[in-house]
C-alpha cells in the first residue's frame, strides 16, 4: 500500500478523502456509500446485531458498527424533497409512481380490472388574493402583455408576485395554506355527499353500494400558494376488487366533484384580522383518465409520472426554503425557562425565536412578506393551534404532500417493505448464508443515533456516485446498451 503524503493538501474534503481512501478497509467504507446510491445527508448510527437460536440460544450471526472503518453504519435520510437529497427524492418518486399507477391500472395487489372503474382527474385551486404578474399568451403561442403591460419572459421573476404589494392580501394567502388541508377533508365529505345525492340516495345507501378512492398531491403556485391535484376513482363497496353499480358513471362522479368543491368553506375568527371565509378557487379543473394505450393525452401512466412529479417538490420550487426558520434551542419563543419560571432570553437567537432573521434570508419580497405574516400570525393567541411560526418556511402549510385514502392501492410502508426484504434475500444470497427459519430463530438489535452527513471526503466519494447513476440513467434513456 502507498502512503500519502498530506502535509502540503490546502482542501480539507481531499485531505479528508486521501485518508479515507489510505484506510485499510476502504473498500468497506465505500461499499456503504455505494449502497446508499448518492444520498446526500445520511443518517449515522451506532450499536449492534444478533441473530439467535431460540431452541439452543447459540448465537448465529452478529454485526456491530465498532467494526466499521467508519464506527458507524450509514442509512438513507429518505428525503422526499429534491432540494434536500436528490437520490432519495427519486427513489420516493418512483414509490409514488408506482402507488398511483397501481390505483389506475392495477399490480402490486391491486386488480387489473380497476382500469375499468369510473376515475377523474381534478385540480383544485386556491382563490384570487390579488392581482399577480403573469405571462400570459395567445391560441397560437405568442405572448401577450401582463397587467402591469410588460411582456414577461417564461423564467421572469416577477411572475406570480403581486402587482401591488400594499394592496395584496398576505394574511388571507397565509391562512388559506394554513387551512388547505381542512378545506380538503371538507371536500371529502361533501363529495361524498354530492355523489349520494346525484344517484338519488342516502348516503348509508350509497356507502353500502360503492366506495369513493383517491389519492392527492400538493403542489405550490409561482404565488405562493398550495393547490391540489388528486386522482378520484369510484369503487365497489369492498374496494379495489368490486366495481361500482353501471350507474355510478364518469359524468356523476365528475358533477359531485364540481358541486362538492363548490360548496366547501372554512371560517376564520380572530379580534385581529375579523372574520375571514376561506373557499376554493374559481378555477377547477375535473377531466376523465383514459385507460393506458389510447389516444387520450390523459392517460393513466400520464397522470401516475404527472403526480409522481409533484410529490418530490416542496415550497423551494416557489422560492422559498426547505428547512424550518424557528430557533431549534428556544423551539421559537425567543426565550428558554429557568426553573422558577423567570424567561432568559435565548442566546442562539438573541430573543428573535428565528434561526436566520427575515432581512438576511436569500428569498424574493413577495416569499418574504409570507414568511413574516406567518410569523406575525403565529404570535397570535387565536392562531397558536395552527404553528405558523414553526411552518413559517412552507409558507403556512403544514399537511402532507402526498395522500391517499385506505382503499386507493398500496401503500408506500408495502413497498419499502418489499424493497427492504428483496435486499435482504439479495445480501444472504451473496454472502452465501442459510435462510434462517423464523420460527426458531429471533434477531435482537439496538441502534443510537450518532448524527447526520458524511464526513468531507466521504461527501466526494458520495457525490461521484449520485454522478455516475445520473450517466447510467442518461444513458439507458438514450437507448445505450
């Protein structure tokens, strides 16, 4: 083995990394930063694993990370976000896909013969709370002049911002995302509702003769501001497997979505702002999935890739941030407790609660004046169930990205688990072990967190990785061998 020389290396990610490659078990280290495929901030844990003979208690097989060349084992951070780790946003994508692509055209459990069920494509939109920039066009493709009568080019960061700022209703846009969750599980119920009506029953009736399923994901405007889209599919009372009555069509699911939306409102007290009446957006789009192979732009595998798409985004697209802006130490009070009760100011704050001050943070004006109306409504008594403090950074929303209702099709914990077991099988194969039986046989573990990231030569060795996947991917597109 050749030793280096790394008095005169001036960059501490090669010095880092030359004494990682010099270790004697490099290949271990690298073989664990292959395995996680370029995930860019792993999480690093700490303790050991055993698996046990439970009829003569002989130890069969165990693992510590004290023999690691790190100390530590390295697992995926599992990220949805593409901002935040690129490799396992892809990997959430894919799941996604799959999970939508299951619910329209069947596999992973679910029956082929749901192709065949009324489904329906719609968007819902947030409601207009003032005028905006746009880059608005012609039928034949030319641009026309905005409001303020420029012609904004496709990537003008005027776009989406308000034409008059002073004018601009910033606390109704926060309250909206803060609220879009409720006002979807209100869209649920109505819808429900609606359908029932639409078939002249009631709705124990319809319940007992079909099922609604769905699956949603946000997405954020150019504005700011959350709006869903969502695949919506009728059912036989026991789900996936059963059709719905011939009577339950495309048309009558298609209707109660437009009466449901239509109907849904939330409102908003507070001695502050008065009362505010939160709706969707006149803007609802509701289009009919054709089945996969016919000439129909909206086909199944479109509108799975389309929601797979936007499942991995987050308010980062809007440009905004991805991580939290409330001072970890004082959990955003601005202030820590002595025992007696008496507040100290936070000293990793200086008492302001935020982990970067709105002024140095890298965003546009219009993201800005979002993130301190959250923050300015969030002191509120009135809205402190709603932590717009803590979600000051999503712009207020703070629901899930991706949802699905229980009977849609698989879902997301099925296949990780499938993934998880196909490795296993893959590793004792290539290793050459027994299969243990599990009904002699019970595996004990204990692991600690020790931290998150890689050390700075093992974020090189990681980024080569997430380099070459990216070269293999283009190439297998392009139709490489």
């Amino acid at each position: 083995m050749v030793t280096l020389d790394l008095r005169h290396v001036a960059s501490p990610a090669v010095r880092d990394l030359l004494h990682l490659v010099n270790h004697p078990d490099f290949d271990r280290a690298q073989q664990q930063i292959e395995r996680l495929g370029g995930c860019t901030e792993p999480v690093r844990l700490t303790g050991q694993s055993a698996t046990v003979d439970t009829t003569t208690g002989e130890v069969l097989r165990s693992y510590a990370t004290s023999e690691e060349p790190t100390g530590s084992l390295l697992t995926a951070c599992g990220n949805r976000r593409a901002s935040r780790c690129p490799a396992c946003s892809r990997l959430y994508a894919a799941d996604t896909y799959h999970l939508i692509r299951a619910g329209l055209s069947g596999g992973k459990t679910v029956p082929d013969t749901v192709r065949t069920h009324p489904r329906v494509f719609a968007t819902l939109t947030p409601p207009s709370f003032g005028p905006v920039h746009n880059r608005l066009t012609t039928p034949g493709g030319d641009i026309r002049p905005c409001r303020c009568r420029k012609l904004h080019e496709r990537n003008d960061a005027l776009i989406g911002t308000p034409l008059n700022p002073k004018a601009y209703d910033y606390t109704g846009a926060v309250l909206f995302n803060a609220h879009a969750s409720a006002l979807w599980a209100r869209f649920t119920t109505y819808l429900r509702r609606e359908l029932a009506a639409g078939l002249g029953m009631t709705q124990k009736v319809a319940h007992a003769v079909l099922r609604i399923s769905f699956a949603k994901v946000a997405e954020y405007q150019q504005r700011g501001l959350v709006h869903f889209h969502a695949v919506i599919r009728l059912d036989g009372p026991d789900g996936t497997h059963q059709p719905p009555p011939p009577y339950a069509t495309v048309a009558v699911l298609a209707d109660a979505v437009r009466a449901a939306a239509s109907r849904v409102r939330v409102t908003v007290e507070s001695d502050a702002i008065g009362e505010r009446e939160l709706a969707w957006g006149e803007q609802l789009d509701v289009r009919e999935i054709a089945a996969f192979g016919t000439d129909a732009e909206l086909t199944d595998q479109a509108v799975a890739a389309y929601v797979a798409k936007y499942a991995t985004k987050s308010a980062d697209a809007s440009g905004t941030l991805d991580r939290a802006l409330f001072c970890r130490p004082c959990q955003g009070r601005g202030a820590t407790l002595l025992p007696h009760g008496t507040p100290l100011p936070c000293t990793a704050c200086d008492g302001t609660g935020q982990a970067r001050t709105l002024p140095r943070l890298a965003v546009a004006r219009h993201v800005r004046q979002m993130i301190r109306t959250c923050w300015e409504l969030g002191r509120l008594p009135e809205f402190a169930e709603l932590k717009l403090w803590k979600w000051a950074h999503m712009l207020g929303f703070r629901g899930h990205f991706s949802t699905k209702s229980r009977s849609y099709s698989v879902t997301l914990g099925a296949l990780r688990d499938a993934r998880r077991a196909w490795r296993t099988e893959q590793a004792r194969a290539h290793a050459d072990l027994p299969e243990p039986d599990p009904t002699t046989t019970l595996v004990i573990s204990h692991w600690d967190y020790l931290g998150s990231g890689y050390s700075p030569g093992a974020a090189l060795l990681a980024a080569d990785v997430w380099h070459r996947r990216q070269l293999e991917r283009q190439f297998t597109a392009e139709g490489g061998c």
